[in-house]
C-alpha cells in the first residue's frame, strides 16, 4: 500500500480559528469548562437570521427553485445588488456575481487575477483567508501593516512603499477583521488614489458595513472614484446573521476599457462551477432594499458587548486594547510575556478555559503579541471570561 500525498500547495496553509480547536477539544476532553471566544459566528450565541431571511428562502423552496441558477446569480439578486451598490455611490458598476459566500467571491476574483509569483498587498493584521488562498495560486502575500498607534488605520504610505513590479492588487478589509477598526474617509480616499495611480485592483472587503458603532461614518471605497479598478465583497453572513446560507458576492466596477478582460475571466470561472445556493438568491432583495429592522437592535447588543471588553481589558496591567468601531473583534495586545502568542492562547485555554485566536494567525507586526476576541457571547459570559483573563495574567506575573 502506498500513501497518498497531498498536494504541496496544502502544506503551507493555516487557518488559525479552527486550528485553536485542537488545543480546546484537548482542554475540554480532560474536562476543562470552556468559554468560547474564538469564532465569528453570531448564531451560536443567541443571535437569529431575521425571519424576512429565512422565510424569502422558505418561499422559494415551496416554489421549487431547486435546480440550477443562472451562473452570475438570479436577474433579482443580481439587480438588487446592483441598487444597493448605487446607493452607495458606486461609480461604473460593470458586472455582479453572487457566490457560496463572500468567501468564494474573493477566491474567484483572485484565481481570476493572479499568476504564480505576482503579488497581492494585504492587510496585517487581517482576514487569513486571502493568504490561504494566496497559497493555493502560489502567488505572494506581500504584507502591509495596519498602525496601532493610529487606531489600526492603513499607513498608505507605507502601503506604497511596498509595491513592487509584481504586485497586481491590495486588499482593504472595512471595518476590519480582526481589529474592528473602519477605514477614516480620509484615508480610504488616499488609498484609492494609490490603487489608481499604479492601476492595482482594490479588493474591498465590506462584509461587516452596517455593524457600525458611535455615528463611525463606512464609505464604500469604489464610491470614491470611478477611475478605480475595484471589487467589492459583501454578502448574508455577519450583517444579516446567515454565515451558513452560504450567500455573498463581488461587484465589479471601474472603467470598462481597464477591467473587461478581467470581469470576464472571472464570469468564465463563474460559469465553471455552475451556481451559487438558488433559493437562498430570493432573500438578497429582500435583504437590501427592505428595511433592516433587525439591525438597530444587533448593533445595540454588539455596541454594549464592545462596551464592556473594552472597559475590562483597560484594566488588566499586560494588556491594552484600541477601541473597535466595527463588527465583533477585538484585537488586544500583551504586554511582558516571554513566550510566543501561541503560547499564551494555549495557556489560557488550558489554565482557564477561555479560548481566543493567537494574534499570529491573522499577521501582525513582527515583534508584537496579540490575541483575538469575538465578543459575540452575552454580558455575563464575556464578564466571566474577562474576569478569567485578568486572573491568569496576575499569575502570569507571579510566576
Ligand atoms: C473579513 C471577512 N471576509 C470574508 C469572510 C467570509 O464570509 P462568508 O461567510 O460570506 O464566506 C469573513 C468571515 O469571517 C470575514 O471576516
């Protein structure tokens, strides 16, 4: 019998929220109680996809859309989409495709994009998925770091010193993942400018757009000029709690002449895998040109749950943390630990039960030590874990 290798684009992929699991499912077996603050998902933790959501889907089922759809999404999906994004001010909208999540979204756009060796700016601390990806292409991921000093804003140029002859694009995640923090206008605008000039494809990853908190103003970078080769991700998962409905999509936009070619290289791989979930389709116009009435209440909840992680972390001594203005991230910093990140999130699993994602996994400044929080769990949950973290680093300085 001869063992089967896996192919050695696998070898080097990470995806450090799931892989912290291995480590908690240890824990637990030898009977830790744990709490979980390690996964992006609102509905474990008592938040509901709204019933205009579910019952569109319900709906189209009880109609039979269960065959295939159109490759780029069904024409209502599609036209929604492309309201929605000139509401936004999307300038030159050139082509939509609707996709099994945001996720395959930004796979398509990249595999349609990049050669092996071509390079892609991406943010650190940032979403692993693009790197993941990056892998599987065996194209570059070429880091630019976001400024924690400066509210986790980009340092354009920085990003500009950073491109080389190879790079082909630069993603913006806004608000961000895993830092929480959302793009100032000012340098959102900068930062298109940047993309224009070099005529970089902007990838713009807006997936959590209306999980907004204190009157923080989200702008749409591809609003910002018409000029701008640009892709803008967005989908159900966060801002309408579905993650697993699996719906997202890409809106293509930027001047015809310039990215032709491209949006129909990416229409071909569209085409290639058949269609994205039909009947989840009929919830996008329901989800974007509807009211939303569900969101006020679950940026209430998530604003009071930002609230008190920020106010417990300010005073455990080892360790600050820039306020989050978005989604349901935090992105806190250690201070006097000796050993890796790694280490300390697999310590306070083991000693304390309380599982977070090392900072490592998602890029940071080589030389600091982070660690990621979902505060998605209720107030007491999140006062207990807290609580647990402020005791093991007064053990931490004992020891
Ligand atoms: C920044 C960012 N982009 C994309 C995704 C993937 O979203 P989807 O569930 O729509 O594939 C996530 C999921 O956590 C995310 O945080």
């Amino acid at each position: 019998m001869k063992k089967i290798i896996p192919a050695a684009r696998t070898e080097k992929i990470k995806y450090a929220v799931r892989d912290i699991l291995l480590i908690a499912d240890q824990a637990k077996a030898a009977g830790k109680k744990l709490v979980y603050l390690n996964i992006g998902d609102p509905v474990p933790f008592g938040f509901r996809t709204p019933e205009f959501i579910t019952d569109a889907i319900i709906d189209s089922l009880r109609r039979g859309e269960t065959g295939y759809a159109p490759s780029a999404g069904t024409a209502p999906a599609v036209e929604a989409i492309r309201r929605d994004g000139e509401r936004r001010g999307i300038q030159n909208i050139q082509d939509i495709y609707v996709t099994s999540g945001g996720s395959e979204a930004i796979e398509l756009a990249m595999t349609a994009l990049l050669n092996p060796g071509d390079d892609l700016l991406v943010p650190c601390p940032g979403y692993p998925l693009y790197t993941a990806v990056l892998e599987k292409l065996g194209a570059v991921a070429n880091p630019y770091y976001l400024d924690e000093e400066d509210g986790w804003q980009i340092d354009v140029e920085d990003v500009r010193r950073r491109i080389t002859p190879k790079t082909r694009g630069i993603v913006v995640i806004n608000p961000n993942n895993p830092t929480g923090s959302v793009l100032s206008e000012k340098v959102a605008q900068q930062l298109v400018d940047l993309a224009e000039e070099h005529d970089l494809v902007l990838f713009s990853d807006e997936i959590y757009d209306k999980l907004i908190f204190d009157d923080v103003k989200h702008v749409s970078l591809a609003a910002l000029s018409k000029d701008v080769a640009a892709i803008t991700f967005n989908g159900l998962s966060k801002v309408y709690v579905g993650p697993g409905l699996r719906m997202g999509w890409g809106v293509v936009s930027g001047p015809e002449a310039k990215i032709g070619d491209y949006y129909r290289a990416i229409q071909k791989l569209t085409r290639a895998r058949l269609c994205a979930p039909h009947p989840v389709m009929a919830a996008v116009p329901i989800a974007l040109d509807g009211k939303n009435e569900h969101l006020p209440e679950v940026v209430a909840q998530l604003k009071l749950r930002r609230d008190i992680t920020v106010e417990m972390l300010a005073n455990i001594p080892g360790i600050s943390c820039v306020k989050p203005q978005g989604a349901f991230y935090a992105f806190p910093k250690i201070d006097g630990f000796k050993d890796s990140d790694e280490e300390w999130c697999a310590r306070l699993i083991r000693e304390k039960g309380v599982v977070t994602v090392p900072g490592s996994g998602f890029g940071q400044r080589p030389g600091t030590k982070h660690f990621r929080i979902v505060f998605l769990p209720d107030e007491p949950t999140l006062r207990q874990a807290y609580s647990k973290i402020s005791e093991f680093m007064k053990e931490l300085k004992q020891s």
